[in-house]
C-alpha cells in the first residue's frame, strides 16, 4: 500500500521509506516501462529502458546495417563483458557494515561505507579509489546513504533498530524484535498448518520451547510429539498422521505448562493427549476416537494423567467403541498407575458428548469439581482404587454402569436422566450425598445401586435418593438395591423418596439383601405406579432386609403407597432393627411393615376441638380434643363411617370431687372414672358402666 505523503526529497519518514522500497522494487522488477515515484515524478524502469534500448539498437540496425555490420561481432564480445561486469556488480551490491570516518581509510570501492556525525555516506560512482583525508576535505566525493543503508539493515533479521512501547502509564520501551518473540508459532519453524501436511519436523523443533507458542487456530498434522519445556500451548489442534495409531499423540512433560489445545483423531484408536508434567492447568479438547483391540479395559483416552497436581478440563465429543468390546473402548479421561507413572492429586473436569465411557482412576487421590457425560455405553466412572471426591455427577441417556467404584469414593450430587444400567459396588465404600434419577423413556430401566460379581464386602451410604424409575426386568432382580454378590455390610439411606413405574414383565422385588449386616432408612417413601392396569392387592412387591441383622439398624417413617399391588417391608422384624413408632405392620403374614395402601388406609390421629360430623373419615381416626375439661373427653375414635359418622369417647380426664359433680354421661361412654370425695375423704374411685356409677364391687353408688 502505498503512502503517498507528498513529503520533500529528503524526508526520514518510515512512510517515505516504504514508498522508496516499493518504487525501487518497481522500476528494478516491474514489467511497465515506467512507474511515478513518490512525488508523481514518472520514472523509467529498467524494463523500460531496455524497451527503449532494443528498439533504437534495431532502429541502427535497420538504418546502417551495412555500415555496422563487421563491428557486430566486435560488439557482441564487448556486450559479453560488459554484461559479465553487470552481474558482478549486481552480486556486490550490498552495503558494508559502516566505520568511522579518519583520515588514512582506503575506498575502493562503491559499496563502502562510512559514517561521519551520525550519518552514513558512500563514495560517488567515478571517484574510487582513493584514501580519505579530512571529510571536509573529501566531502565532494560522497553521498548520503542513511536510507539505503537503513533498508539494508531493516531486511536484516537480526536487527533491533525498531522500538516499541506500551500504551498506558508505566510502560517501558523495547525493540519490536523483543515484543515478537514473546510467543512464537509453528510457522516460525516451517510449519504447513493446513491440516494435510505432515507438521512434524517443525513441531519436534518446539519440543524443548519454554514460553508461548500459539497455533493461530490451525491445524497441525503430525505423528508422537513431546513437548518437554513449560509451555503454553494456546489455540492449537493436533492431528495424526494416517498411520498413527495406539500410541500417545501429545505429550506434555514440563512441570507448570498450560493447555489449550484440541486433538482431532480422525478415528484413530489413540491416547490423544498424555499429561506427565505436574502442576499442570488448563483445557483439552479431544474429539472422533475409535477404539482399537488393545489391552483388557482399554488404554486409549482423550487425557491421560500421570503427572502430580494438575488441574485440568477434559472436553470429548464422538468416542466410539472399536470391532470388539472391553478392549477397545476408549474412556474421556484415566488418572490411573497402570504405567509407570506416580500420579496424584489431580483435579479433573470432564464434559462429553456422545461419549461411550468416561473416567477410569486409581490414584491415590483425584478430586473432579464436575463430570458430565451424554451417551454412555460403558462406565461413567470406573473406580479401581484410592480416594476419589466427586463435586457433580451427571449421566443423561447411559447404557451401562453410572459408578463403579473398588475404592472410598464420595459423589457429592450424581443426577441419572434416561439410564438403562446401574450404579455398581464392589470391594469399596460409596457416599452419594444427594441422588437423583429422571426417567422418561420407558424402555430404560434403572437400578440404583447392585454389588457386582466379585464383591467381598462394601459399604454404601446416600443421603436422598429420590427420583423415577422404571422397574427391571425379571431376570434383572431387584428394582431399587440388588445386593446379593458379596456383602454390603453397612447400606444407609437418610431419604429414600422414589417412584416405581411397573411395565410389563418387571420385577416385583423391590430390595433384596441376603448378606448385610445393617440396614437403615431414616424415612421411606416408595410410590408404586401400575403402567399396566392389571395388579391387584395379591401382587406383593417386597422391600426385603437381610434376615440376619448383626449391627444396630433403623427403619425410620414408612409411607409406601399404592393404588394396586401391596408393597412390604420384609424382615424388619428383628431384635436389632428400631422401627419409627406408629408403624403398621401385619400380624398374619409376616410380620411385615405395610404401605398406606388406599384401598386400607391407614388411621390418622388429628387435633380438633369437637366431634365432626361430615367429611371422608376413616375408622380408627383419633381425634385429641384440644382443650378438655377436668371429668371431660380428652379424646373420640370414629367407630363407623356411616353415614352417619360415629365418634365414641376414648379418652377422658380423670374427675375428682363430690357426688354431685360427677359428669352426665351416656350408654357410649361406659369406662368414664371419678374419684368422689363424698364417699371417701381420699376420693373413692368409681366407673361408670354405661347406666349408673359402680364401684370397684360392681354396686351401683
């Protein structure tokens, strides 16, 4: 572009300077015959006066051919020379490195340089050679050169002629040079970035670089890279070459680096990203991996921790089983020892989506603020040791196991939308805080928690579990806890407050536990919904409490419910299970602990201030007069519902006082006591039998 400042000849202006470059180019390479400096002036180019030299050159030709021609060969050898000199010029053209100017110096030639005041001159054409005596003396024979000079050292990329400062207070100058190298990018060493060509030789000469390197939001192809120094990687996707796969793409070594960085694998088996610095921070991105057959449980990850300290976020999207099955799954993230590394306190985020398998670990101690994963057909977290401490779990449309853990693992919120699978313990101890499952799809169903096969003792404690979920199959066995491999020695529940949908070939066990040691639910709410309008009070669906209780266990406030099937707390019975008063529980068969089932509530107990005589009572309702009187009813139970409704007086205040004030009572109140004073000093107590006040002897007094 061009500036065209109109300034004088003479003028320093970089402007100038780069309208100078731009015309000298031109009139030099420029194929129009001539071209306007910067002041508008047209100036030939040496295309053109070599036009012009060509046509008058044929011109003589034509005009004195026969004159000229036994000079031609003559002036085809000098041509020859002169054009031998040309090119020698040409390759000698460039500027010497300046000196100070004293008398004594010996110029010989036009490229000479030397500077005087701060300024730099050459020799004119025509004077050279001689030797310098004072400058004012010899100032005939020079001419500025301060711009070609500095052009000349501008192209230099090793100069620090040009400055830069900062806008805002407190900023300091620095050569721009300085500035620029504050990140480098892989173009800076060769780099293609078009995400065809391979990348790696450029990128292997970044391996040890400490500072910034920016990816300008290309593409890099390339094979196994190791980036070794603190670095931070920024605005970066990686690619495998065709041929790369099962091994590890990106690895970062250098304690304290960052990460911003995206991997596309292109449908490779790999492990996109493997982190073995510590400390290290940052997002990884990784995207469109298919498992390959390699090792039992899978070796192939979008990040893989090995390192000590770090914190990063875990993005995925499109991870697909490969052509078999355990094998070949790649998972989002693994902070495990399988290999040789010593990893610990990591703190890891994982977000996938259409992810089949999330996190695998067994470091001593991971902590993930967050995972949330959509799509899952293996684990959404496979814990095979350690001390794992979940913030925020979410699985949404899982296939398979939610949590498996084989170590003390804490969840401090796990949601399960739409799961078809189940949460699995095995050998370790779980706490999920807050538990909450949404199903819509009812072709899924969902166990909460199972012991898998290979479980020896566990022990599992939930805050709330509560939610919706569309019972098991049959051969699936119990809907809600399937504790039968192994022993979960200790289950608590603080709330279970769950909606069971049955379909059509589900399951009508609701817990079954042969092995456990203790048991305990602070409050136990199961709503029992009949999708398939055929269940009948002979349909029992069982809550079953191991038989054997060994270590002090509570079954809290039961209210089961159901407009169909009977729903039963089974084995609650037992000399180490305390049972919330007021329990209902059946006598004939059992005993079990029954639900509020609506075809037979169960009574209630209320407080008014009198009898009522309307209203949807049942029998066996209580009602606690709020405010009786000395001798009155304190309490009624309704013996009919009528209608009409009937209320008899079951309770009342013990009177004391003479014969006088005993108390007008009728046929429905026999069993009324008095202590009358008129008959003993001391009060003699009397009862009244339905007709007439009798003493303990059955005589009417």
């Amino acid at each position: 572009m061009a500036y065209n400042t109109g300034n004088p000849i003479g003028s320093t202006s970089p402007k100038d300077l780069s309208d100078n470059a731009r015309n000298l180019d031109l009139l030099a390479l420029g194929n129009d015959p001539s071209y306007p400096d910067r002041k508008g002036v047209p100036r030939k180019s040496w295309k053109g006066m070599e036009g012009e030299h060509d046509a008058d050159q044929t011109r003589r030709e034509n005009e004195f051919d026969a004159d000229q021609a036994r000079h031609e060969s003559e002036f085809d050898v000098a041509q020859a020379e002169r054009l031998v000199e040309f090119q020698e010029f040409l390759s000698h053209s460039g500027y010497e490195t300046p000196v100070d100017y004293a008398p004594g110096l010996s110029i010989t030639r036009v490229t000479q340089q030397v500077r005087y005041l701060g300024e730099l001159y050459r020799p004119k054409e025509g004077v050279v050679p001689f030797v310098t005596t004072t400058f004012p003396a010899d100032e005939a024979k020079w001419i500025s050169n301060g711009d070609n000079s500095l052009r000349q050292e501008l192209a230099d990329p090793t100069n620090t002629l040009v400055a830069f400062i900062q806008s805002g207070a407190g900023s300091v100058p620095r050569t721009v040079q300085d500035k620029l190298r504050e990140r480098t990018t892989p173009l800076d060493k060769g780099a293609t970035a078009d995400g065809v060509t391979d990348d790696s030789a450029a990128l292997a000469n970044l391996a040890a670089f400490n500072g910034v390197i920016d990816g300008l939001g290309k593409t890099y192809v390339t094979g196994a890279i190791t980036f070794t120094g603190k670095v931070s990687l920024r605005n970066i996707t990686f690619k495998p070459k065709p041929s790369f796969a099962g091994q590890v793409l990106v690895t970062c070594s250098g304690d304290d680096s960052f990460l911003d960085i995206t991997v596309d694998a292109t449908g490779n088996g790999i492990t996109c990203v493997d982190v073995t610095g510590n400390r290290v921070k940052g997002t990884v991105t990784t995207k469109n991996v298919t498992g390959i057959p390699q090792a039992v449980g899978g070796t192939q990850s979008g990040c893989r921790f090995s390192g000590q300290h770090c914190q990063v976020l875990v993005i995925t999207q499109n991870f697909q089983k490969g052509t078999s099955d355990n094998d070949s799954i790649p998972r989002a993230a693994t902070a495990d020892l399988s290999g040789a590394g010593t990893g610990n306190n990591n703190i890891i985020s994982v977000i996938g989506d259409n992810q089949i398998a999330g996190l695998v670990c067994s470091q001593p101690q991971v902590y993930v603020p967050l995972i949330n994963i959509d799509g899952l057909l293996d684990n959404g977290i496979y814990h095979l040791g350690g001390n794992l401490d979940v913030g925020d779990a979410t699985f949404k449309n899982a296939l398979d196991e939610t949590v498996v853990t084989e170590g003390t693992c804490r969840i401090r919120k796990m949601t399960v939308i739409d799961g078809h699978g189940s949460a699995g313990i095995q050998n370790g101890n779980l706490t999920i805080d807050e538990y909450i499952i949404e199903s819509s799809n009812p072709t899924r169903s969902y166990v909460p928690l199972r012991s898998r096969t290979g479980n020896v003792t566990s022990n599992v404690r939930i805050g709330t579990l509560r939610g919706e979920i569309y019972l098991t199959d049959v051969a699936n066995g119990a809907g809600i806890f399937q504790l039968l491999a192994g022993e979960v020695t200790d289950l608590v529940v603080d709330v279970l407050d769950l909606k069971v949908r049955y379909r059509a070939g589900s399951t009508k066990v609701l817990m079954n536990d042969d092995n456990g040691k203790k048991v305990s639910f602070g409050s136990m709410a199961i709503e029992l919904v009949d999708d398939t309008a055929t269940l009948t009070t002979a349909d029992k669906f069982d809550f079953r409490i191991p038989p054997s209780i060994t270590k002090q266990s509570y079954i809290g406030p039961v209210n089961n419910v159901s407009a169909t099937g009977d729903i039963r707390v089974v084995n609650a019975i037992q000399s180490l299970v305390q049972i919330a008063p007021e329990m209902e529980v059946s006598v004939t068969n059992g005993p079990y602990i029954l639900q509020e089932n609506t075809a037979s509530p169960c009574p209630r107990r209320v407080i008014g201030t009198g009898v009522p005589t309307v209203g949807a009572w049942l029998r066996g309702d209580v009602i606690e007069i709020k405010a009786p009187f000395i001798s009155g009813v304190s309490e009624y139970t309704c013996t009919a519902v009528g209608p009409p409704l009937t209320w008899r007086a079951s309770k009342w205040v013990t009177g004391r006082g003479t014969s006088a004030s005993r108390p007008t009572l009728t046929a429905n109140d026999t069993g009324v006591s008095y202590l009358d004073n008129t008959l003993s000093s001391f009060g003699k107590p009397i009862w009244w039998n339905g007709t007439a006040w009798v003493d303990s002897s059955g005589s009417i007094v």
